[in-house]
C-alpha cells in the first residue's frame, strides 16, 4: 500500500477493518473473563474483575507507550525520503529495549505486590480472593500483553495489519473457547478464566512473530545511535495514548473505592460491566487513530496536508458513528448488558438502568476525543495530545468523581464522564480546527 499516492479511501478503511478486528478482539480478552466469571460467581465475580481492571490497563498502555510512540516516528522518517530503513529501525529497536525494560519492572511488581494492588484498586473481602485467583495464571504471560501491543502498532506502520488482526484473532478465539473450557468444564473458576488469557496471550505473541519471516518486513534489529535520546523521544510522542491506558485504569480505582464508600457492592458490579462496555467503545476509538496514525505520519512526513485532511474527514465521521452507537446501546438496553456479564440479582437488574443511561451519555463524545489523541500525535502536536488525555483522564475526571457525590449526592457520581468528555470535546474541536488549517500553509510551502 503506497501511503503516499494511493487512494486514501480505500486504505484508510482497509486498516480501520485490521485496526478494529484487532482492537475488538483485544478488548474480549477483559470482556469474555468478565462474562463468565459473572456467570460462575455472580456479582462478586464481576466485581473482582472489576477490581482487576486497572491491571489490563497498565500493561497495555506500557504497550501502546513503546509501540505508538515509535511508530509515529518510525513512518514520519520513511515518509520524508526513501532509503532511511536505518534510522527508522533504530526507533524499532529502541523500543523493543524499552519493552524489555518496563515488562521487567511490570513483571515483578504484579508477581510480588499482587495483593497490594488489588487492595489499593478497590478489592475487599471476597473479591480480593477472586481477583488474585484470576491472577494468578496472569503472572507468567504479563510479557506477552505489552509486547503485542508494541508490535501490533510496529506491523502496521510496516504495512502489514492483517497479520496483526489474525495473532490477536488466534489469541481471542483460544480465550473465549478456553474460559468456557476452564471456567465451566473444569470448575477453575476465576483461575481458568485467567489461564485461558494467559494461553490466548502468548499465541497471539506467537504469530506476531511470523511477520519477521515474511519477505515483505522491513523491521530490523539494528545498533541504535543515542538511545536515550531516542527512547526519550519515544515516550513523549507516544505519552498521551500511553496515558489514556494509565487513565482508564486510574478511573477505574477512582471509581471503585468512591462507589464502595458511597453506594456498595451491587452498585460496583453494574460499574464492572460498564466498564467494559467503555472498553469496547474505547477500541473502536482506538481503531479510528490506529488506521489513520500511519497514513497521517508518512504524509506529514512528505508535507502532504491535503491527504492529511482526507484522513481526518473518513475518521470524524467513523468516530460519529461509533459515539451514536454505543450511547444508543447503553440508553436503550442496559439490563442486557447486565445479563450478559453477570447472573443478576434482583436489586442490581433495579438499579441497573439508571446508573448505565446517566453514564452511557460520555459515550457519544469518547470516541472523539480518544482519536483527536492519535491526531495530534501523528501531526507531531504532543503538547495537544498530553492536555486530552491527562484532562479527561485524571483532571477534570477526578475532580468530578470526588466532588459530584459530596455535593449532589452519591448518585450524581455516574454524571462525572459525561461531564468531563463534553468540556474535553470543546477544546478538541478548538486544537484540531487550528492544527488542520496550518496543514494548508504546510502544504502550500511544500510545493
């Protein structure tokens, strides 16, 4: 595919198509492990993942902090000019180290504070065993999450997304017949739950490496000049996606210990299967910047802004369509959300329907805002990126989340993401309008 002269259109779709069976099946991982921990142990199996949420959310964004970061890079150098394989790997191989470095530290940190960490994310009593059960398996694969995050970004700034689709399709479908397996057939509970992730994991890991036995890869271990310079440069293109992860999870702890002091049990497991409804409506965000970043880098790289512009118009509107989408979902059938992810109760099927269609309502404007993130990273803007992510994901968020139920009532708590993307969309708007009409004196220059 030539990001350069090839119809945007139909390249922007085909990766939208890769980016989305990628992201979607990724998010299952989390999801199916919720679905039937709920069925097997009811509301405190949803709960406990609930609690463990924040663990997925830290993993990946460590993942996206190395991969997104990188490739930015890695394709903004490849559009400038031919022939610079060389220095472009070098931030390949930077991250890879960078990979090794942070799974290291991630890999200790949950193998020996495991209970620790589920305290401080919100567990007590039987949700903390629940949750180290579904863990334990957890520990031997947390490699795996973050290094398919970073390849999965670096295979489709190498022009391959169908294989970064088809590792994380091998792993989804392994984890969905394999918690039923697990979790049903053999009675492990929440420890089959986690094995099967585990398992599905590392297959996906597996077929991600096949790509460098392919003829078409261009990705190469090299001797990288300056690598803390480089590694330096990673992380700030890449910190804002990499924050929006960390932010989920930060959110989700928020959340957590303020519903269990304000509203109970029931009330966080109805939060756990919002949260992943907010995971699945995440991805498709996350699906819409990862098919546009690599178009985008390479032609800002060759000063291409009027195909930069095309890009951003097929992504507003696929990100309008996921936003109505989702919010219409949540309003219209939130107990069936429940039913899925859970056995209910009587009491949370009543409280259910309020807490999702005051919450769902962030939905519609998510998607937006997520994407303007990998916007501003791939035109190089990381001061606009860092703003979004760390307004909506812990600023003006946390502000709600702690202040809401003090003042208006516990309730009021569900209003807090509505509230902040509706404040964090204005400022989008605003940046993206500015950044896009520079993109007409850039392209004007250019020729």
């Amino acid at each position: 595919m030539d990001f350069l002269n090839g119809k945007i259109k139909s390249i922007y779709f085909k990766y939208l198509a890769a980016a989305f069976g990628s992201a979607l099946i990724t998010s299952i991982y989390s999801i199916v492990d919720m679905a039937m921990v709920g069925q097997y142990h009811g509301p405190d199996g949803s709960a406990a993942l609930a609690v463990v949420a924040p663990v997925w959310n830290i993993i990946y964004s460590f993942g996206l902090l190395m991969g997104i970061g990188g490739s930015v890079l890695f394709s903004t150098i490849r559009g400038k000019a031919e022939g610079q394989e060389k220095q472009s790997n070098e931030y390949f191989t930077a991250s890879v180290i960078g990979s090794v470095v942070l799974a290291a530290i991630i890999w200790i940190a949950v193998i020996f504070f495991d209970r620790q960490l589920l305290l401080l994310f919100g567990a007590q009593d039987n949700t903390l065993f629940l949750a180290r059960e579904y863990v334990k398996p957890i520990k031997f694969a947390i490699p795996f999450f973050l290094f398919n995050q970073m390849l999965a970004a670096y295979l489709r700034n190498d022009k391959n997304p169908a294989l970064a689709t088809g590792a994380v399709l091998a792993g989804g479908i392994f984890n969905v017949f394999g918690d039923y397996f697990f979790v049903f057939t053999c009675d492990m509970g929440a420890y089959g739950a986690g094995l099967a992730t585990a398992i599905g994991s590392a297959m996906t890991f597996v077929v991600m490496l096949s790509h460098f036995f392919m003829k078409k890869n261009t990705l190469r271990l090299v001797r990288p000049e300056r690598l803390l310079k480089k590694l330096r440069e990673i992380v700030v293109t890449g910190f804002a996606t990499f924050f929006i992860d960390v932010a989920m999870g930060i959110l989700t702890i928020l959340f957590n210990r303020q519903i269990m002091k304000y509203l109970g049990t029931n009330a966080l497991a109805v939060y756990g299967v919002i949260v992943n409804i907010s995971t699945f409506a995440q991805c498709c965000a996350y699906s819409v910047g990862q098919a546009a970043q690599p178009i985008i880098s390479t032609n800002l790289g060759a000063g291409r802004g009027d195909r930069i512009r095309q890009t951003l118009k097929y992504a507003l509107g696929t990100t309008a369509f996921f936003g109505v989408f989702w919010t219409v979902l949540s309003l219209a059938v939130p107990n069936m959300f429940i039913r899925i992810f859970m056995s209910p109760t009587r009491e949370v099927l009543q409280i259910a329907p309020g807490i999702f269609r005051c919450y769902g309502i962030s939905f519609l404007l998510l998607p937006l805002n997520i994407f303007s993130t990998y916007y501003f990273q791939a035109l190089m803007k990381p001061r606009a990126a860092f703003i979004v992510s760390v307004a909506r994901g812990l600023l003006i968020s946390g502000i709600f989340i702690y202040l809401l139920p003090a003042v208006a009532g516990a309730s009021s708590i569900w209003f807090a993401m509505p509230i902040t993307e509706l404040i964090v969309a204005f400022y989008v708007i605003c940046q993206m309008i500015k950044y896009t009409k520079q993109l007409k004196i850039e392209r004007r220059s250019a020729v």
